[in-house]
C-alpha cells in the first residue's frame, strides 16, 4: 500500500494480536493501527470512534463473533479481512463472497496478498455489498440458500447459486450464465469454482463446463455424450464424466 491506511486490530488473544501488530509494524508501514478491541462491543465502539478504512477481524470471539460485530452496521464503512482459525463453514462463506481471510498463525506472504487485494478495493460501497451478501450466507446455512459475489473489472455482481445454470472455462478466466440469459465473466479459474461449489448441486462434466444439476433436462448417448439444458444449451460430457453424471441424474 503506497497510501497511509488506518486499521484496526479486533481479536479476543492478545497474544494474537501482537503477532498481527508485529508483522503490520516491520513489514507494511503503511498501515496505521488506530486501536485494537477484543470483543465485540468494545470493536464498535472504537470503530465508531476512529472510522478505520480496514479492519482485522477474528471470528470466533467469546463476547460476541465477529459476525455479531458486522450485523451493527447498516452499511459496512470499512474494508474487511477476516482473521481466524480453521472453520470451514466460515470460510466457504468467505470465499463465495470474495472477501479475504487469514489463517492463524498469520503467515507474513499471505498478509501481503490480503492487503494488496484490499489496496485495490477500499471502496465503501462494494465492501458493504459483499458483507451484506456474506451475512445472508451465514444466516442461511440451514436453509441451502446460498448468494455468490462475482467481482468483474468494473462491477460487483450479487447472485443467486440457484440461478447459475453453468459456468464455463475461457483460459485463466471464467464465464457464468445466468438464468436470466446474462452472462458474467470473472478473473478467476474453473477449478476454483467447482471446489467452492461441491455439494451445491453443480458437476464438472468436461473441462470447459461446470452445471448446475437443476438445470438438466435430458442426457443424450453418442460419441462422448451431452447435456441438454433448459433453454435447450447443448454441452458436451467427457466420457470419464458420463457414469457419474447418469448416477446423479437417476437419483434426482
């Protein structure tokens, strides 16, 4: 960050905190630590008094998660990177609504990836979408549903999963269609979508296309097979694909 950004640390350990504080001090001068809080009602109101641009933000806390933290907020005013052990559920969260993490023990390269992905995205209004669509996630679980942040050069795009009906590989990037007819293009892989995906109804059936089950209407025998989907998009299946494709589709 060539720009003075002002922070603040929120995590219950102290011992945490100081790792944090540490690596922030020697490798990134740039950041300015405001404060530090280590629960929840103690971060808001030190949030509210020195409006940090970035926050460092535990999840599980005694005294109130960070979610908890977020939830105050009618509209997030501050760039994001969450700080946590290993909670899978969390983190799949995280992921679909492309906000960072770190993992504890905070390693000092994956810091400055995070704080570099954040330099380029200090932009109030889309933080406050992702956490908006991040919260919905959280609260959702149980119910299956799920919402994904698809960040495009120019836009941030809100969707529902349910509304993806395939994604398909373009080199290092990834096309989405929509329901809707629209299409979005993303700068991140297919792979990275199909392992965030797994046991959301979606199958990679070719090393081009990744579907959403929901939307298959029949499957069709020939040289290599393929998929009619509803709009009558035809997509080819490789043949290493097919069985497993004919399982799933019989237990539907």
């Amino acid at each position: 960050m060539t720009e003075t950004v002002k922070a603040v640390l929120v995590d219950d350990e102290s011992g945490s905190r100081e790792v944090l504080r540490g690596l922030l001090q020697r490798y990134f001068p740039g950041i300015v630590i405001a404060g530090e809080a280590d629960h929840a009602q103690q971060a808001y109101e030190l949030i509210l008094e020195v409006q940090p641009q970035l926050v460092f933000l535990d999840i599980q806390m005694p005294r109130g998660d960070g979610f908890s933290l977020l939830r105050r907020f009618e509209a997030v005013p501050f760039e994001v990177i969450f700080v946590t052990s290993y909670d899978q559920y969390a983190i799949n969260a995280i992921r679909f609504n492309a906000l960072d993490y770190l993992l504890k023990p905070v390693d000092p390269d994956q810091l400055s990836e995070a704080l570099t992905r954040a330099a380029d995205s200090l932009d109030r209004e889309k933080m406050s979408l992702k956490i908006e669509s991040f919260l919905f996630n959280m609260d959702n679980l149980a119910k299956g549903q799920k919402k994904i942040v698809l960040k495009t050069s120019s836009n941030i795009h809100i969707v529902n999963l349910q509304d993806v009906v395939y994604c398909e590989a373009d080199r290092s990037y990834t096309n989405f269609y929509l329901a809707d007819k629209s299409r979005i293009m993303v700068s991140s892989t297919l792979g990275q979508y199909e392992e965030m995906f797994e046991g959301y109804g979606f199958l990679r059936i070719h090393a081009s296309y990744l579907v959403n089950i929901d939307f298959v209407k029949r499957y069709e025998k020939g040289e290599g097979g393929r998929v009619i989907l509803a709009g009558d998009i035809e997509l080819p299946v490789a043949a290493r694909k097919k069985e497993y494709l004919l399982q799933l589709l019989s237990r539907l």
